[in-house]
C-alpha cells in the first residue's frame, strides 16, 4: 500500500527524519522568538559547559540518520509490508484483516512502549555504569551539558546502533507492528526525544506537565548532580523509581527569566 505517493515500507525511513527536523525547527523559532523567557539553561552556560560545537553536533547527527534511514530501509522494505517477524503473522490470525482497528495499533503500541522504556533504561544505565562505555561511547552524549533540540542524535556510533536502532527495530519485532504504525511510533518516539533535548520549560505543555520523564527531566541527567540518575528515556520513569536511581528536582524561575534546575535536597 501507499500513503501519499509513499509506500508503507518507505514511511519509517522517511517520517522519523522528517519528524526530527520539523520539531527541531519548532523548538529553534520558538527560542528565537522568547528569548529566555523559556530557557533552561542561559545562552552563556551554553557557550561555557558544552564540550561540543553546534556545527559538530549537526554532523554527528546526520550520520546517525545515514545509518538510522540504511538499517529501516533493510528492515521494513525486507518484510515486504507485512510486518517485521512472525508476531505480525499471528496477530493476522487473533486480529483478522478486517477487525485490525485501532485497538489493535493501540496494542501493538502499547508492547512497543513498554519494551524501548526497559531496552532505553538498561542500555543507558549500562553506559553509565560500566567505565569503559561511558568513556568510550556514551561520554560522546554527554559533551552537551546544556542540550538543545537537534543534539537530541547526536550520539556515538555505538550508543546509536545499541541504544536507538536495536532497540526500536527490536520493539517493532516484540509488537508486531506493520510498517505504516511502527511510522507513527518511531515519528512520536523521534518528537520526544527532541523535546527532552530541548532545554525548554513550557508549564503547560503536555509533554512537560503530565509526564514525569520530560525535558526537565532529562536536562536534569545532563548535569553533574543528576549523571548517575534518571536514566530512563521518553515517557516513563518507573525504571528509574523501582531500582533506586530516581532523583527528584524542581524548576524554579530564574532572576532574569526563564528557569533553573535544582536537585531537591538543595531545595
């Protein structure tokens, strides 16, 4: 099948990117346009703690694309449209063709969900707590202290296949997900990742206000009071909560505008 002009198989390797790009750009207008009304963290802090260009973190980010676009373009356009391994064959037999319905795209995204929150928090811990991956792999990450939106990729190699592309092909494998949904989940995935990398604080964002894991959140991680907590990824925290490396914070507003994040035993 296609969807506007585009075939199914086509839709995961294009939308994500597209999705990636248009968020970005978002986030970009609207620092733009609020000054520091919205800010996290200063322009000045930027220039000062970040390990890392912006041009830098632009290239880094496109090769991760180049591979992220090779790797989907394999797996989706190999499975022919049918789905990504048997579980999308089963699900045919529980869920005949004519009664797949959103309750069915509402299952599958649900395992989907659930899966990349445990695969996010392990891997991401296991780079923090093993020395030679933080310091070979994922400290790459972590060169932006002070995030922004487009660094939400800007990864190593490694941590990119391991973390991002292993785990969402992987989640599509778990949930059976034909091509055309694992588009939409991989497209939300893609657009919550980027508002964690934000550096934003909207009080009435969706995103911000109902999800404990939210910009914030992550910003928080960044730094160095927050490094070794809060390892979980996009819309969850009860990896973090269950195994003890969950800690709080408040937002506060900053003298001058925008907002400060503080750990809560400082409070």
């Amino acid at each position: 099948m296609a969807w506007g002009g585009v075939s199914d198989e086509l839709l995961p390797v294009i939308l994500p990117v597209a999705a990636y790009w248009t968020t970005s750009g978002f986030y970009q207008v609207m620092l733009m346009r609020s000054g520091t009304k919205h800010r996290l963290f200063t322009s000045e802090e930027e220039s000062a703690r970040n390990l890392v260009s912006r041009r830098q973190v632009f290239v880094r980010v496109l090769q991760h694309q180049t591979m992220q676009m090779t790797l989907a373009a394999a797996v989706f356009m190999g499975a022919g449209g049918k789905g990504t391994t048997a579980a999308s064959i089963a699900a045919e037999k529980v869920w005949p063709p004519l009664t797949a319905s959103l309750l069915q795209m509402a299952r599958q995204v649900a395992v989907a969900m659930l899966f990349i929150d445990a695969w996010q928090y392990s891997w991401h811990r296991l780079t923090h707590t093993s020395k030679f991956l933080y310091k070979h792999v994922h400290s790459f990450h972590h060169r932006m202290v002070v995030p922004y939106a487009y660094g939400a990729q800007y990864f190593h190699p490694v941590d990119a296949f391991v973390g991002e592309i292993v785990g969402g092909v992987l989640s599509t494998v778990v949930s059976g997900m034909p091509p055309r949904t694992a588009a939409v989940f991989f497209s939300v995935l893609t657009i919550k990742g980027v508002d964690d990398h934000c550096g934003l604080w909207f009080p009435n964002h969706p995103f911000h206000r109902f999800l404990c894991n939210n910009s914030a959140f992550h910003a928080f991680h960044h730094q160095h009071e927050g490094i070794k907590y809060n390892f979980s990824a996009y819309f969850f925290a009860n990896w973090d909560k269950l195994l003890g490396t969950y800690m709080p914070y408040s937002v506060l507003e900053r003298k001058g505008g925008g907002y400060e994040l503080r750990a809560a035993k400082d409070n």
